[in-house]
C-alpha cells in the first residue's frame, strides 16, 4: 500500500516538502503542445522527459492554450485542489496568479518559468537564452547582403528586449553597419498575425529575419519570399523553410525538470532561482544548415566553446543604448538582476519598446 502523507520539514527557515510516490505533477501551457516551438519544447522536456525517467513514480497531467492573467488561476486552483503537488506554471504571464496560489495551497510546490518571485514553496526557473542569441545573431550578421535584419517579437518583457539586445549584438560584432529592425506582434502564439509582421519586415528591405515567437510563421514568410530565417525554441522550425531556415536558439528543458522532479522525489527540493546556461546544456544552438557557410560555422562554433568555458559574456562592456548613452562599462558585465529588468534597446536596434 503506497503511502500518502506529507511531510513538511524547516530547515534555516526554508520549506523542503517531500512526497511519496507517485509524485502527481501539473503543467499549464500558454499554447498548444504541437506549436513546433515554446510549448512543445517545454512539453517534450517535461512532460516526455518526466514520465521517461520516472515512470510509475510520476502521474502527469497537462492543460493547454491556459491564457496568461486572472483566468489561469483558477486552472492552477482546480490542480492543486485535485492532489498535484508539483505544478508548472510555464509562461512569464502566470506569475501573479502563481504566488496567489503558492500562498493559498502551502503544502503545494509551485514551480514558475521566467519570472522572478519565489516564496517557501514556489520557485522559479529560466535560462541564459542570450548566449545562444548571440551565436545566432553572428549568423545573422555574416548572412545579410542588405544590412537589414527584422526581429518579429512577442511583448516587450525583459526576456525578449534581452533576447532582441543580445541578437543584435552579435549581428554587429561580426557587421558593424547591420540593423535589426523590431516589430512588435503582442502576441505569443498567432500565426496569421506573426506571419504579417514577418512580410512587413521583409518588404521593408530585411534579407533575415529572427524570432520571439512560439510559431513558424515567420520561417514561413522567410521560404516564401526567398530570404533567410532563423527560428526559435525548437530545431522543428527548420522543416518549415528548407531553403531559409539556418539555425535557432533552443530550449533543452530536460535539463531543468528531471533534475527537479527528483529532487522532490528525493525530498531534497527548496525553493531556489535556477538559471540554466549553455554550459550545464538547458540552452543551445541548433545545428547549423547547410545554408550557413563553413567559415561562418567555426566562428560560431568558436564561439559557442568560449562562452561555454565562461571566457566570454555577450552583454560585456562597452555598451551603448540606442541614443549613445554608455550602459555597461569597458570591463564590466550586466549583472543577472539588470538582464532580468532589462528595458533598453542597444545601437543597432530600430524600434521602441512599447507596450501598446
């Protein structure tokens, strides 16, 4: 007979909750699980992964398209009402709702994804995407003829200004004379509306195009007026433009949730801020295609080894916003609580960050 009690230890006045198995695990999905980009790299990292590595220790349930703001918590309510003790919440819009719900059900552990707030039992977990948009913004800037780069973004949230600052300085570093013009969707998942803004980019004169966006839209657009693309999330993307497509920067989220989940089978688990990097595998690069020339592969691949040997940081000093105003010094680096604020736009960028 599988036991079923809690139990709740303080240690240095920190909550560790430990369960039996099997461990029930709840996520909830800003989009559907075959999106080809955020929600199924979340998805098969998750959930795939979870229930590969732990089997009948685990009993998973997953919710999709749960809209971000007030709606959702009643969802993440109804999951902790049913007995799941380890709930996901995966998208920056469900972190209000999230510490509702971490202070309503104690003995839950809630996990949230690219926010900031952690409390005894709720903590939060992202990743260093910029590194890997920067190796993709150095394939962007060898790639251009027309020094023209679009950015088809989601919401001006710090992860994608981030996003969109660390792209266009590896643009620049390899093209001093490229820009990265940024249109703005206010959207995650829409694909009508994110396949619009990618055209308007490309007849604007840009000759690639990069993403925050959950679609293959603008892989799409890229194949259909024969430009080059870059995606993101997911190395899916690429069936969608095999004559665009030359890279994306990608989750591996396994790397995140079976270490997680077993620490909370171990009875191990408190509350921490997890960053992953390029090192420890949570971020990567996909594969380059066979678009991208060798000579601009050993760049990246160079690259990609300095960063991951901690050699070098892309948001490293000197840099400038986009009126001129020097934000991070020669011999400094952004700290991880100015990346996670970010609202600036560096030189290079064409755009405003805007929230309607």
């Amino acid at each position: 007979m599988k036991s079923k009690f809690l139990v709740l230890m303080i240690l240095t006045g920190i909550a560790i909750l430990s369960f039996a198995a099997p461990l029930k695990i709840g996520f909830i999905f800003v989009g559907p699980i075959n999106d080809n980009g955020w929600t199924q790299a979340q998805y098969d990292g998750g959930v795939v992964a979870i229930q590969k590595a732990f089997g009948n220790q685990v009993q998973i349930k997953y919710i999709e398209n749960v809209p971000e703001g007030a709606a959702s918590l009643n969802v993440l309510r109804s999951l902790a009402s049913q007995g799941y003790k380890l709930i996901y919440a995966t998208s920056f819009g469900y972190m209000d709702q999230v510490i509702q719900a971490a202070k309503e059900f104690p003995n839950t552990i809630f996990e949230m994804c690219s926010g900031y707030a952690t409390s005894t039992n709720l903590g939060e977990y992202f990743g260093a995407m910029e590194q890997a948009r920067y190796l993709s913004g150095l394939v962007a800037g060898a790639m251009t003829k027309t020094n023209k780069i679009g950015f088809v973004a989601a919401y001006p949230t710090p992860e994608v200004v981030r996003g969109i600052d660390a792209f266009t300085l590896g643009v620049r570093s390899v093209n001093p004379k490229a820009t990265v013009q940024v249109v703005w969707t206010y959207t995650w998942y829409d694909p009508p509306t994110e396949k619009e803004a990618a055209l308007s980019l490309i007849n604007s004169g840009c000759d690639v195009l990069a993403q925050h966006q959950d679609s293959p839209a603008a892989v799409q657009a890229a194949q259909q007026k024969g430009i080059y693309a870059i995606g993101y999330d997911s190395p899916n993307m690429g069936q969608f433009g095999p004559n665009a497509y030359l890279t994306a920067p990608i989750w591996n989220w396994a790397a995140f949730y079976v270490p997680n989940v077993q620490s909370v089978l171990n009875g191990t688990w408190k509350t921490s801020f997890y960053y992953g990097n390029m090192a420890d595998g949570l971020v990567q690069l996909a594969p380059m295609s066979n678009l991208v020339p060798d000579q601009v592969q050993k760049l990246v691949n160079a690259m990609e080894n300095e960063i991951k040997l901690g050699k070098f940081n892309p948001f490293e000093g000197p840099i400038y916003d986009q009126s001129g105003k020097l934000m991070i010094p020669a011999g400094q680096s952004a700290t991880l609580d100015q990346l996670l604020s970010i609202q600036w736009f560096v030189q290079g960028v064409i755009g405003k960050i805007s929230n309607q």
